[in-house]
C-alpha cells in the first residue's frame, strides 16, 4: 500500500533485547582492531579499520551481543565484506548522478520510528543511550535508498509490468490456487569468493544463535542480510515451493512455523530462513477494511529528527479537529480542507498485508467508527478510522500487488546482477 499504509522496516537497533548475551567463543581472543588503519580500498577509496569496527558494534548491538573485542573480531570479516558492497553502491550512486535528500532519509526514519512506537526523534535518542552513533545508521539508510534509485534508473521503463505480465502473472497465481503457500524471512549471506566461504558460514552460525536467543528477526535482516528483502526487514512474503532454491525448498517443508532454519547453501551464498505461518491458497479467510484518513501536512518539516513548536501546534490544532470527526464522511471531510495530500480512501485493506506490524495491530483493535491516535511522521501527521469490516476468502491480489511482485523480482535480479559486474571490473584491496 502506499503512503500511510506502505512503511518498509530498513533499519534500526531501537532497543536491544533483553535475552542472553552469550555468544559462540571465538576461534582465539583478539584485541578488536579499533585503530585507524586501513582494511580495503575500493577503486582508490579507503575503508578503515574503525569504519568497519563502528558498523560492527551496531550489528551487535541489533543482535543484542555485547560489542567485546572477540565478537568484533569475529564479525570483522563479515562486516567488511557490507562495507566494500555498500562502497561499491555509493560510487555508483555519485557516478550516476542519484541525489538522496535528507527528507528521504527522514522520511525513513520516520517509517522506522512508527513501525518500532517511537515518538518523532525516539530512534536517534535510543541509538546514542546504546553507544551506537547516529551517523553510521544514517549512512546506511542513505546508501539503502540511493541504490534502490539506481536500480529504478538503470531498469527505466522497462520496470513497469505491461499488461501482458499482469496477464502471465494472474494465470500463474491462478494455477496455484490449492497449493500451500509458505510465508518466510530470510538473511541472506553472500559468499563471492571460496575464501569467504568458513567465515560466512560462521557469521551465520552466529546470528542463528542470537536469533534463537530472542533477537528480533527483522531487525537483523534489515541490518545485515544482503538479499533485496533487507529493506522490509526480510519478509519475502507469500512464497510457494516452487519459488525457491530447492534446498531451501526442501528445509521449509521439514519446518514448524516459527522455527529458524540452519545454514543453508544456496547459490552465492548461504541463506537463513525463518517460517512465519503457511496456509493453503483459496482456502483460508481474510480480513478486509474500508479505512478512512486524515493527513495534515506540517508547514515546515522535521529537522534534527526532532519535533519542533511549530510541529506539536500544528499536531495539537489538527487533532482537536480530529477529534470532531465521528463518521467516515466526516475524515473525509477533514482530508480535504487539508489539501487531499494523501488520499482519504486507500480502497480495500488486506488487514495481513498492513506495514508495519505495530500499524497493523492498530487497525486490528481500532473499533469501527473510532479515530485512531495521531501517527506522526516526519512530513505531517495523520489519523485514520475503520468504516467496516468483512471475512472474506482469500483470491488473487489486486493488480497494484500483482505488479508490485513483478518490479520487485526485477529489481533484485538488477540488483544481483549489478553487483556481480561491479565487483568484477573494480579494483579491490584488502588487507
């Protein structure tokens, strides 16, 4: 869904976990390399050893592992092997001209900060109470959302699916109606290199342990898995058998739901998956809404990640008009002497396809007819009532969804292969 309804996850340690801290011990104990030194270059560009070392802490502060040298250590090679990818992708950005605005960037964070219940600036406070400095996540965030519009540019209009693909798209979900269809996440571990081929299978056998101590599992994808899928904090979606390496295929039939798969070697690297819940297609019920919404849109932005007086007057004065809305009609009405900036009427709601899940379990037990709490996002902020509810069985997505599914395997084939061809004609050192 787009605007309110449509927030990916793409990062974040907002809280660590409060399980275990243990981690597997390392192969021996090492001073964590914290000095400047160099790590790689990456076509003249220099990554340091303190680069890598910041990135690292964040990782394990997002696992909930304690940033001790050998855990650094042990996460070094791995965290480097992000680091030259992520290198790769901002020169490519800059080559291409690929402007990020910092309103994306917050824009991005504020979509994390709703998905996690934070207040407008909650994310950078938690970051900075946890030691893990600012910068480094928004860097990533930067570089996140710049190659996604390099891919866009390079893909151009070819992107967009022509109705013939919605038509080959439709015949093929129709013909599975009946089967079973697995809903997973993944992290996914790339190995370019038969080098690299121990230390990922060690960093995976490492976050497995985590994640099966209680870390949250999209928030590790969206730190670290270099499949597509890290931006929506590895949720693949609805999958069937068929759609997947076969190896993985064959470990996602012995699993129950919610268990975490091991390490599983796949093409190009090593993929960890975990089963969310399976149903049979056609056969299982849905929840549908009619959703009404406000959107009130502040006359200056959020800067500094924090909510200034002239955003909580304008939060104050749109909610006390809010407030007066007691029927559908009457949001609608709001929405529109605030300019219709958003739409008021985002058409029928798939209650299970709602991002992110803090969202979705607002609209799961707002009565119907009753203004939901303010959402406040960087831009502006917004209010949304249910007008009706229905169970409805379970058919073909609608076209929107169905040509979502098609840009989104195009662009991680692009993406793929990109990166295969930038890793080969660049000039890579490392140390």
């Amino acid at each position: 869904m787009k605007f309110l309804l449509r927030a990916a996850l793409l990062a974040t340690v907002c809280a660590t976990p409060a399980f275990a801290q243990n981690a597997a011990p390392a192969p021996a104990p090492m001073q964590a390399p914290d000095s400047a030194g160099m790590t790689a270059v990456v076509n003249g560009q220099v990554i340091t050893t303190q680069d890598v070392s910041a990135r690292a802490r964040l990782l394990a502060l997002s696992l909930g592992m304690q940033p001790t040298p050998d855990v650094i250590q042990r996460l070094f090679p791995q965290v480097t092997k992000q680091l030259i990818d992520e290198t790769l992708q901002q020169q490519e950005i800059d080559k291409l001209g690929i402007n990020v605005s910092t309103q994306d960037v917050a824009d991005a964070i504020s979509h994390i900060e709703q998905g996690n219940g934070l207040p407008a600036g909650g994310l950078q406070a938690k970051l900075e109470a946890a030691g893990v400095p600012y910068a480094t996540l928004l860097a990533q965030l930067r570089t996140s959302i710049g190659w996604q519009q390099v891919l866009h540019k390079v893909l151009g209009p070819g992107l967009t699916p022509t109705p013939g693909d919605l038509a080959a798209q439709k015949t093929a979900l129709q013909a599975s109606l009946g089967a079973t269809r697995y809903h997973l996440a993944e992290i996914f571990i790339p190995v370019t290199d038969p080098s690299d081929e121990t230390p990922a299978q060690n960093f995976a056998n490492t976050v497995i342990a985590q994640l099966r101590q209680g870390a949250p599992f999209p928030i590790v994808a969206a730190q670290f898995s270099q499949a597509q899928t890290a931006l929506s904090g590895g949720d693949l979606g609805f999958v069937q058998l068929n759609q997947l390496d076969p190896a993985v295929a064959a470990t996602v039939q012995q699993m129950p739901v919610g268990a975490i798969s091991n390490p599983i070697r796949v093409p190009g690297g090593y993929d960890v998956v975990q089963l969310l819940e399976k149903h049979d297609i056609g056969n299982q019920m849905q929840t549908i809404l009619d959703i009404r919404q406000a959107y009130g849109q502040y006359p200056q932005p959020v800067t500094g990640g924090q909510l200034g007086q002239v955003q909580i007057n304008f939060i104050t004065q749109f909610m006390a008009k809010a407030q007066k809305a007691n029927s559908c009609d009457a949001v609608q009405a709001l929405n529109a002497s605030y300019g219709n900036i958003q739409p008021a009427s985002p058409g029928p709601v798939n209650l299970a396809t709602v991002t992110p899940p803090a969202f979705q379990q607002v609209l799961a037990q707002l009565p119907l007819n009753t203004l939901s709490r303010p959402l406040v996002q960087a831009t502006g902020v917004s209010v949304v009532m249910i007008c009706s509810r229905s169970q409805e069985k379970a058919q073909l997505p609608p076209d929107d969804q169905i040509a979502n599914m098609i840009v989104d395997r195009r662009v991680e084939l692009e993406s793929e292969q990109m990166m295969d061809q930038l890793r080969h004609r660049s000039v890579i050192l490392q140390d």
